[in-house]
C-alpha cells in the first residue's frame, strides 16, 4: 500500500511532489523521499517517519519553503517559494530554475527494515536511475544475484532497488526502451516510475496489477497511485491497464503496451469535490477501504509467499525461533481482531495439529490462565495500542510464554512489548468499523498456519504448494467480488459510489438491502470456519446500521436461538463448500420452516445448496479453509448498503472509537 507521485513540466517539481505524497500517506508513512533532476544531476532526500520528517529535511535544507506564499493565478505554491529557505527566516537562491521533473513515495515497508537507506526512491551505482516502486518484484533474489554478478553495487535490502539497476543495464539513450526490457525481466505484482539524468524531461511508469493513474495537464504531466494526489492541479486523468507503459512528457502521454506498440487511452475528466477527493472518489471511507482490500492482501502475503509454494516469514522482526517447538497457542484479541483469531484457530489446528485456544483478552487478562514456557501468545491488535490485549500480552509474557503480536501500525506499542512481530500491512484505515484490517489479519493467520504445518510437516509438500497458490490468487479473487478499486470518474447516479465496479454482487447486497433495510433484527449463523464469518458479519451490521443482530453456530439453533424466528426474520446463512456443508444445509431447512428468509453466501456453481436457501450470494470457489477471506466481503457489502439506505454515518458510528486505549 504504498504511494507514488510523479511530475513532469515547467513548475518546481517538490513542492508539487510533497502536496501529492501528502494526499496519499494513508497507503504507508513509515518513510518517504523525493528525487528531481536538478542541474547538476539527480538530487534525492529521503527520511525516516511520516511526511513531517521528510518535509522538516527539505526545508532544513533549504529546498522548499514551509510558508504561505501562493501563486495568485492558481492558489498553487510558487516556483519562487520553493527557493526560499525556512529555517532561521532566511532565503537562499539554489538555481536559477528549480528542478521541474520529480518522482516521491511513501513507503509502507515490505522489503527490509524501516530506515533511511531502504527509503524510496532507489537509484543505480552511477546514480543515474531512480525509481518509485509499489507491489512487489518476486524474482528480484535471482535478479539481484546475476546484477550482483555484473558488478552492480547494492545499498537496501529492498527488491525495489534491483528495478534501478536493471534499468541502468538495459540504457544506451532510450528510457521507455530500457524499462520495457526490465520489465519484461521482472516477475509479480508491481507498478513503478523511473526517470533518468540523461532524460531529464521524460518519466516512464509500468503497471501490473498494481494501481497507477495519470493527470493530464497544459505543459505539464502527473502520475500517481491514486487520482487525490494531483486534483488539486488537473482533473483531467488517464488510467493505465496492466501490462502497459506509460512515456511522459511536458507536452504529452504515450501509452504503449509491452512490445511498443500505441495505445489509446481515454482522457477522463474527475468532477469530485475535497471531501471525495480525500476519500479517492468514493462516498465514504468504509466503501474505498472495502475497494482497496485485494491490494491489502496482495501487501500481506506478497514477499512472504513464493512462486514454489512455500511460505517465509524470516522478517527482521520475526524470529522463525518462535514458531519452532511451540506446545500450545493461545490468541487473544479484541472484537473484529478477535473473529480474525478464530479464522487463525480453525486454520492452525487443521492444518499444523497444534492445539489453539482462543480468549477475548477482556477476559484472558482477569482469569489467572494456565501459561507455560513452551506456550506460544498471539495477540491480534489493528492499532497495537488497544488496551486489553495489551495487558493479556504482557501477563503472558510475565508468566513465561513468548508472545508474537500481529499489527498493522510500526512503532505502536504491541510492537515494542512482543518478542516478534507480524505486520498487517493494511494501511491506514479510517473508517471506524474494520474491513481491510480484518482480512488482512486472516491471511497472516493463514501465513502462521501453513508457516508451521510447513515446519512440523503436518501437510504434504504438495498441499501446501496448492493453498499458497490459492493465497497468492487471492487478491484478483477479492476483485472479482468487489470490482475495480478506482472509482468512476465522472457524475451521474451512483458516481464514486461503487456502482458498475460488480454489477453482479453488489446489485445484488443492494436488492437485498432494499428489501431488509427496515427490520429490526437479523440473525446470522454458522459452522466450522464459516462461524466466524457469521460472528463478523453481524458486528458489522451492528456497528454501522444499529440493527439488533443476533450470531450463533448453526448446532445451537435448537438450544435456544430458533424462538426468535418468525416471518419478518432475515437469517444470514455462510453456505461456502466444506466438509460441513450438509449440516448448515439441513439448519437453513429449519429456519425456512420457522417461515423465516434465509439469504445465503454460497460457494460459486455449487447448485446443490439452492434448494435450502431463499436468496443466495456467490463468491468464487477455492479451497475451503481460505473461504472466509472471500465470504466476509458481501457482508462487510451488505451492512453498508443497510446502514446508507438508513441515512447513517458508516464512517464514524455512535459510541464507537477506532482504537481503544481503555477498559
């Protein structure tokens, strides 16, 4: 999830660089950096932190200015303020041009650890090439060797910066050349920028899989991750397809596919206004964080799987010595981390035979628990900072177990007090009611799962090879659910609001949303892995729609549950594939016999099941234990569509907070 920005024209390039990062430090801020053609050569400033410290850097160095001076023709900051220098309230001219011709990126750190040195942008040993690199390059260890071996000069840990030196080594004159050869090198999922000293008017950017859009402007040109991060200076955009490469130039746009040839690509015009704009064209936060949850899988997983169908969790902060003669585990989180820990559970002891238990850390905390040395405590905390599972932590710790934390958020507390860590990778979240964070925190749970089956060789080589290929598949089948995550560009019903992304699946939450909107109680169940999907699903309905909603294991209907049915009874039923399938068939007969409705997320081209059901949701068939990453979504769908048909506030539901620092 992390930002890139590009500028090529006739303005100075870092200010404009730095505005753009700003609207896109929610994909990562654990450090960020600016590179431009100056005179003299490529300057670049990189620093550790958010974009504060990277700001305070430039200025410090005299290379913008942090005060108010505007260009009065356009509200924009000035080529002349940028020349002055902000600290002591004194001014010095560098050049008589200021470099127009940039790239900047904010880093959520994937490759190495979080320090200056593995800071984008990258460059190659003459310091000739550098690059803004999102996604993840997963040949670059065969790539960086046979460099290596050329007598290429390596500074970062990261795969990024194998992309410059692969670059530099194809270059004799012609930039997009030299990319398209790189890139026909490379393998995975990525998007980059590259400029070089020798073209000092041209950047050339590639796309796979990985969001890229450009700005058209009059003498100028912009590209980024995402449209905020220029509509302050044009909203006139192109948006570039997988597999193509992008040549811009102050006077224009080339778009050429992988062998060279044109492509055309519309000009679209963005009609948002700020407040859309900061949501990047989507009409709340929860509906964009929905959007971007393939891409935060794609961050969870990317360098952690391999092409050979293995899993690696060798992080810096991750010693696999945790892992390796674990007795028992025991996770312990709150809420939405705690449905996510239950995922974890099911997936651990089906697949790696240890034993796993799991507690709301509320309660772990105050029960006097039985812990042992050999004991491994997992606790699952979006923030790092929420205060229950905190104290459950260190009680474990106190008492002698070792204790990984799983996070999305570097530097929060969770990370300082555990022996290791397991990022999420998410990005910032600001919607209040979880939804990227929490399928992000089951595909580390998978990642634990297969990483210890793989050590303890509960599961044939081959086996595991077939579920990390279905784990790296997964964030096209998360787009397949949820569509594209750009929204539409224009006005006109439904714009920036998810509609036309899947006409399939969200007309459909929609319809039923419509026709349940104004009941007062749901009820949602489940069975085996599909009972936390329920449990998940049904705190979401609660947080954002204020409906009573009830969840429950399908088993215990009959022990109680099954009283509060009648007609006007909407029963949200997680039908996928499993080895249970058949018993949750034979609980949606009983809940239709109550004369209640039952709607059903069902497992694609499964016809069997749709005589137990009255509506059925389908999501793409795939192993049945990674199932819940695909059934959550069109109920995280379906409790926005409810709570916007009731006029609410999804982003920022009553009594609620998005972390939760006391008892």
């Amino acid at each position: 999830m992390c930002g890139i920005v590009g500028y090529v024209g006739n303005r100075a390039a870092r200010r404009l660089l730095l505005d753009g990062l700003r609207r896109l430090e929610y994909r990562g801020y654990d450090s960020a950096g600016i590179s431009v053609i100056a005179q003299t050569g490529i300057e670049s400033v990189r620093a550790v932190g958010n974009l504060d410290a990277l700001q305070d850097k430039l200025a410090q160095a005299g290379l913008i200015d942090l005060g108010e001076l505007h260009d009065p023709a356009t509200g924009a900051r000035s080529a002349e303020a940028d020349l002055a220098r902000a600290s002591g309230g004194s001014a010095v001219a560098l050049a008589s041009t200021p470099p127009t011709t940039g790239i900047g990126h904010t880093r959520w750190a994937t490759h190495g650890r979080v320090s200056e040195r593995n800071a984008h942008p990258h460059s190659d040993c003459r310091d000739s090439v550098h690059v803004v690199v999102n996604g993840i390059i997963e040949n670059y260890v065969e790539l960086k060797q046979r460099l290596g071996a050329g007598g290429c000069e390596f500074s970062s840990e990261t795969d990024a910066e194998v992309v410059a030196h692969l670059i530099a080594r194809h270059l004799d004159g012609d930039l997009a050349e030299a990319v398209r050869r790189a890139d026909a090198e490379m393998e995975g999922r990525y998007a980059f920028v590259a400029m070089s000293a020798e073209e000092p008017e041209t950047l050339v950017a590639v796309r796979r899989e990985t969001p890229l859009v450009i700005g058209r402007g009059h003498g100028e040109q912009f590209i980024a991750s995402a449209v905020p991060a220029f509509l302050s200076q044009t909203r006139e955009i192109q948006r570039l397809e997988d597999g193509e490469v992008a040549v811009l130039r102050p006077d224009g746009v080339v778009v050429e596919d992988a062998a060279g040839a044109a492509v055309e690509r519309p000009v679209e015009t963005v009609e948002w206004d700020e407040d859309t704009a900061e949501k990047g064209g989507f009409e709340t936060f929860m509906l964009k964080e929905i959007h971007e949850q393939a891409d935060a899988v794609a961050e969870t997983i990317a360098d952690r799987t391999t092409r050979e169908g293995a899993v690696s969790l060798a992080e810096e902060d991750l010693s696999e010595d945790l892992l390796e003669g674990v007795r028992r585990i025991v996770i312990v989180a709150c809420g939405t981390s705690y449905h996510a820990g239950l995922i974890g559970r099911y997936a651990i002891e089906q697949w790696a035979r240890v034993p796993v238990e799991m507690d709301i850390a509320s309660e772990y905390r105050y029960r006097n628990p039985v812990v042992q040395d050999d004991d491994l405590v997992i606790g699952i905390s979006q923030s790092g900072e929420t205060a229950d599972t905190l104290a459950a932590m260190r009680m474990a710790r106190a008492a002698g177990a070792r204790v990984l934390a799983i996070t999305n958020v570097m530097g929060s507390q969770a990370t300082r007090e555990a022996d290791g860590v397991l990022f999420t990778r998410a990005g910032l979240e600001i919607g209040v009611a979880a939804t990227k964070t929490f399928v992000c925190q089951v595909a580390a749970m998978y990642l634990i799962a297969l990483r210890l089956a793989q050590l303890r060789s509960t599961l044939a080589d081959e086996r595991v090879a077939r579920l990390v290929t279905e784990l790296r598949r997964m964030p096209q089948m998360i787009e397949t659910i949820t569509g594209s995550a750009d929204p539409a560009p224009g006005p006109g019903p439904g714009s920036g609001s998810g509609a036309g992304r899947n006409e399939g699946i969200d007309a459909q939450v929609a319809a039923i949303a419509d026709r349940f909107a104004e009941r007062d109680f749901f009820l949602y169940m489940g069975r085996n892995i599909g009972l936390p999907v329920a449990l998940e699903g049904a705190l979401k309905l609660k947080e954002i729609s204020y409906i009573a909603t009830d969840a429950y294991a399908a088993g215990e209907m009959k022990h109680g549950p099954i009283a509060l049915l009648d007609e006007r009874t909407p029963v949200v039923c997680i039908a996928t594939d499993s080895p249970v399938l058949e018993k949750i068939a034979s609980n949606m007969q009983e809940v239709r016999a109550r004369g209640a409705t039952v709607i059903a997320v069902v497992t694609d081209g499964n016809r069997e099941i749709a005589s137990h059901l009255d509506v059925a949701i389908e999501v793409p068939a795939l192993d049945w234990m990674l199932q819940p990453l695909l059934a959550v979504i069109p109920l995280q769908m379906l409790a926005y569509r409810i709570a916007r048909k009731r006029g609410l506030n999804v982003d920022q539901p009553r009594n609620l907070a998005k972390t939760v620092t006391v008892e």
